[in-house]
C-alpha cells in the first residue's frame, strides 16, 4: 500500500478520510439525539432500539 516515497496510497488516505468524516457525522448525530425527534428517531433505529430516552421517546 506505499508508495515508492514511504506514505499511503491515494487509496488508503481517501478511505481513511472518508472513516474519519462518517465517524464525525455519528458522533455529531449522537450529540444532537436529545434536541433533534430526526436524530434521535435515526440513532434508535440504527441501534436497534437500544437508546433510550432522547427526543424520540417524550
């Protein structure tokens, strides 16, 4: 996966960039749960309905 000059592939960073921008966005979807029925409605259905409490369930 290196290059002749030592660093990651094009590939590599990209799918590297691309973990880090998900795991962003779900971090940043879990913190709005509690202000947000959308956010909090997505979290549960992704957890399979192990969150409780938040927006979703008044």
């Amino acid at each position: 996966m290196a290059d002749a000059s030592g660093g990651p592939s094009f590939l590599a960073r990209l799918v590297l960039i691309l973990l880090g921008v998900a795991f962003l966005g779900a971090a940043w979807v879990w913190h709005q749960k509690d202000k947000d029925p959308n956010a909090a409605r997505l979290v549960e259905r992704v957890s399979g309905g192990r969150v409780h409490g938040g927006a979703a369930n008044p």
